[in-house]
C-alpha cells in the first residue's frame, strides 16, 4: 500500500521528464525498446545472467506474450520493460524517454505516468468495493468524482462487472477479482498494461475469460498489452509469441 500510495503521489507533481529520443524514425509508434539489455545479478560468487544481450522493441496497441521454461528469464523481462528496475547494461526508451537519464524518482513518476500492473494474485485492497479499487488510483490523482465514476462505470461495463460494483473482493469469484485489477490498472488510461501470468491463480475457463475481456480492453482503450504466461491456449490470444531461453529471445523478437 505505502509503494503504491508514494508512487502514485509522485504523479501527483509536475516535473517535467526530459525527452530523449532514440535515433530510429518509427519511434512514435514503439512504446517500448530495449537495446543491448543484460541483467546480470551477482549472488556472491555466483553470476547468474538472468538477459543476455536482448533487443526488443513493442510497438503502440500491440499484444504481446512472452513464454519460456522457469528460470529463462520471463519475469527479468517484464520487470525491464515496467521500468522496475535498471538493466546492468543496454538501454531502455519507454515512450521515447531514455530511463538511464533519469534518476529514481523522476523513473517512478514516468513509470506512475505509463504503466499499468496486473499481478497473478489480484493484490486488491479487501476493504473496499470493486468500484472503490478500480477507483482508487483515480482518487490519488485528485480526478474529478465525475469523472471517476464514469470511468469506473465504463471499466466495470467492459468487463461485465457492471452489477458487482459495491461487492468486496471477498464477495467474488478469482475471475471476477482479476477483472477488477485489470480495471484498476487502467483507471489513469497508462499507455501499457503488463501482466506476470494473470490467470496463473485461475481455473482454464475463468483464465479464458480474462483474456477475452484483456483483448476487448485492448481494443477499447487503445492500450498495448505485454503478459508473461507459462500457458500455451493463454499465449495464443495475443497477437506475437516472445520465447525465451536462458535470458536470450529465440524467437519473436
Ligand atoms: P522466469 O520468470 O522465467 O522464471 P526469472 O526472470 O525470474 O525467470 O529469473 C531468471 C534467472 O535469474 C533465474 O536463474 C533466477 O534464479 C535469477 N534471478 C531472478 N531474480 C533474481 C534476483 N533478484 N537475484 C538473483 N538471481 C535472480
Ligand atoms: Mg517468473
């Protein structure tokens, strides 16, 4: 809750980031680019290569997965494009921004400002409504009740929540509850969406579902999706497959 809370009051500020645009000319469409990226983490004498020289590049409004065995490095990714962290070496663009030329804090405005986060285990706040979370982040930015509840109202249309608005997550199903996170990761229209394995908590019919209404999102508020997902039937509802293997892409890169 205090991560979330700081975070998103960082948001809340004005600074203004920097721009840095990399050289390419198909910049405007590419939300994302990773160039040369290596994560390497050192645990003592151990050096584990978690990515080994990764490029990728995820344009505006796509749908993307990302796939491979335990350990090759799914979550490393993810983590790298949501900006969580900082790779040992390469570069990263969200947006057009250069991250190596921000520090910390301006990173997690940026990251407040751009993404959306959709966890395996829903992580909602147990006391409040499914409106109430999915208005949160809303609340934080000191929009107008209006138009939270308008928002709200839309998201809980979308994905056909419209009659469990005042229900506790307590008083919904797994499916139903990840419905509602996915609306609360998109109460401030983030450009990007990502998703560690968003129906891994889920039976096969609730986790088709999800993705059913995360396409129809997709389309409706304009916002590129990145899901990592260990589920081929899962995988192949979005639009490119990214394989994984021992922290390099082998394939869809
Ligand atoms: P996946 O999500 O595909 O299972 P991860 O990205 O979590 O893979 O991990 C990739 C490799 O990096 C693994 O060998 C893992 O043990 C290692 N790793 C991940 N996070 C850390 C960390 N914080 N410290 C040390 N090693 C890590
Ligand atoms: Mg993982």
């Amino acid at each position: 809750m205090a991560s979330v809370v700081s975070e998103n009051l960082y948001r809340m500020t004005t600074l203004q980031i920097s721009q840095d645009l990399p050289e390419d000319d198909d910049v405007s469409n590419t939300i994302i680019e990773l160039k040369n990226v290596w994560k390497i983490y050192q645990l003592g004498e151990t050096e584990v290569q978690a990515l080994r020289d990764v490029d990728l590049k995820i344009k505006k409004e796509e749908f993307v997965a990302i796939m491979g065995p335990s350990g090759s490095g799914k979550s490393t990714l993810l983590h790298m494009i949501g900006v969580l962290d900082r790779p040992t070496s390469g570069k990263i663009y969200l947006d057009g921004t250069d991250i190596s030329k921000l520090n910390d804090s301006e990173l997690a405005r940026l990251r407040g400002k751009k993404i959306g986060f959709v966890f395996q285990f829903f992580n909602l706040y147990p006391t409040l409504s499914a409106r109430e979370n999915i208005e949160l982040p809303m609340r934080i930015l000191k929009r107008h009740r209006d138009e939270r509840e308008k928002k709200s109202s839309k998201l809980l249309k979308t994905v056909g929540l419209e009659n469990r608005a005042e229900h506790l997550p307590s008083q919904l199903s797994g499916g139903e509850r990840q419905r509602v996170a996915i609306s609360r990761a998109l109460a401030n229209d983030p450009p990007l969406l990502l998703a560690d394995e968003p129906t891994g908590n889920l039976d096969s019919k609730s986790g088709e579902e999800i993705m059913k209404f995360l396409n129809k999102l997709q389309e409706e508020e304009k916002v590129t999706v990145v899901m990592v997902t260990h589920e081929e039937h899962i995988a192949k509802h979005a639009e490119r497959i990214i394989r994984l293997k021992d922290g390099k892409i082998v394939d869809g890169g």
